[in-house]
C-alpha cells in the first residue's frame, strides 16, 4: 500500500486518504523535506514590549501548529516552548518555523486592514483557557483582527455579530456543564462562584452520576483518557473529523465502565464524565449540531483534561 505525505506538515497517511485532516491540504507521493533535526542549542525571543495579549498569541500560534512526527513532543501539542518572564525560548530546531509565527502575530498587533468602521474588546477579564477558545473561534470563523498596544482585541464592525456570540459560546462554556462546573473554572484553580449561589459545588442532580465498576489498570486508563484528550482537541479545530470522533468515542466508553480510579475525588471524575458526556451527546445526536457548538464542547473537554495528561 502506497504511503502518501501532507506537504505542510509532513504527516503520513495511507492512499485511502487524500487529505490531510489537521492542515486540509491535499496530500502528495513524496515526503517533504524535515532537515531541521540537525539543528541544536536554544533561541530566545525577547518579547517584552509586547501587551500580554500579545504574547498569548504567540502562545495559541505555538500550540496550534501541526508537527511531523519526527519533530513533536509526547507530552504537549504544538511546537515545544517555555517562557522566561516575556522571553520565549524555544529549540533551535524550530527558529525558522518560529520566526514565522512571530512575524504572523507581530502583523496582527502592529494592525491590518480591518476597514474605517471598528469595534474594540477589552481582553483583561477572560482567563487563559476563555482567550485560548476566543482565539480559535477566530480563527474557525477566519475573522480579521488586530490587537492594539494595550492588548484590546480590534475587529472590523462587519464581524461584530460574529465575535459577539462566540464570546457568548465562550461565557456559557464557563459556567456549567452537565451540572458541573467546567475546565474554565477549574484551570482558575478557585472552584469559583458560577452565579447559582452554591460557591461553585456541583447540582445535586451532577451528584447522582453514576461510575462503572470495572477496575481498569491505571495505564490504560491514563491512555483513554490521553484518547479523550487527543479526540477533543482535535475537534476544536475540525469538527467533523470521523478519526477523532471515533478516538473520543472509544476513550468514553472505557472511562464511563471504569470504577473510581485511585486518586480522583468523586467531584473530579465527574466533571470528566459529565463533561465528555456533553461532547459525546452532541456528537451522536441526530438532529444537526453547529460546529461551533462541537468545538466549544470540545474545548471545555480539553481544558479540562489537559492537566491531567
């Protein structure tokens, strides 16, 4: 069987496929050309004239680009990278890819075109994870936008429909699902206040959840949840993309016959529950469901599991 090969990224696939799901280019017979793996040592980036808001983009940039193989690492998406205080620093390896999304944000924060009619949103109140989501509806949406010096988002007024119900998507994610509250407030570290004046404690309808009774081995545990983790972020880019609806399929379905695994509080292994369920809900629902509803599901489920992968 043939071995075709995606051009952006460098991934591999059989010949049944002739798309690639992660970048949707068309793939090819020969095997881009990967000489960055003989390059070694760091290179840092001195960031620190830029807004917050503007290193968080560079950030999302970082993460969200696609690897071959050769070149990602187990443990995190995207290109590896660590900051010190406004430096970014990342493997040598990786400068030219880099240097490219750097001038990518820089444009975006020096300003484009975005027309003479212009709305501002003051970024300063959403957490990490809500920014991370507004930026891929963003981009799903591939809506225009500049940051200006004090890290505001600036849109061009034809958008402002369009930002305003993601932003909508992105406040509703972050109070409850499933009764519980979600990976928004739970990355906050604070359990906080979701507005329904229980102090952020799960309903108690959330609290009739029920466990399976079957001990899993922790590894292969670990591994569907690492499935469950993998599937949904995947799905917060491409929707309907079958490979990952199965993987997340498959990994729910052994989290929803194991017994409380060792170390999770019932709370805890709830939520994952809870908030899987919603996803999968959706996804095997047969009336049709928006994308952006699937992606800010899935959002929730892989902020939510991405400290525990």
């Amino acid at each position: 069987m043939a071995t075709l090969y995606c051009p952006s990224c460098g991934g591999e696939f059989v010949d049944s496929v002739d798309t690639c799901p992660d970048c949707e280019v068309a793939l090819v017979d020969t095997a881009p050309d990967v000489d960055e793996t003989d390059a070694t040592g760091e290179v840092a980036y001195d960031l620190a004239d830029w807004s917050i808001e503007g290193r968080k983009l560079v950030d999302q940039l970082l993460v969200g680009t696609t690897l071959p193989d050769a070149l990602q690492a187990d443990d995190a998406p995207g290109i590896p990278h660590a900051w010190e205080g406004a430096t970014l620093v990342v493997p040598a390896v990786f400068e030219e890819r880099v240097d490219a999304l750097v001038d990518e944000a820089a444009a975006m924060v020096d300003g484009v075109d975005l027309g003479e009619d212009q709305v501002v949103y003051d970024l300063d109140a959403l957490t990490d994870a809500q920014y991370s989501a507004l930026y891929d509806e963003l981009e799903r949406l591939a809506i225009t936008f500049a940051l200006d010096e004090d890290g505001a988002l600036v849109i061009g007024a034809d958008d402002q429909e369009a930002v305003d119900a993601a932003l909508d998507r992105i406040e509703a994610s972050a109070r409850t699902i499933g009764g519980y509250t979600n990976a928004s407030h739970l990355l906050d570290g604070d359990g906080g206040d979701d507005g329904d004046g229980d102090d952020g404690e799960a309903s108690d309808d959330a609290a009739e959840v029920a466990f399976g009774d079957e001990d899993i081995d922790g590894d292969i545990l670990l591994a569907n949840l690492g499935d469950v983790f993998v599937g949904a972020d995947r799905l917060v880019h491409h929707p309907t993309d079958a490979s990952a609806v199965l993987q997340f399929a498959d990994g729910v379905a052994v989290l929803r016959r194991a017994a409380l695994p060792f170390g999770y509080e019932p709370a805890t292994w709830a939520r994952i529950l809870t908030t899987a369920g919603s996803l999968l809900e959706l996804l095997e629902s047969d009336e049709a469901v928006a994308d952006e509803d699937i992606s800010a599901a899935a959002h929730a489920v892989a902020e939510l599991l991405r400290p525990l992968v």
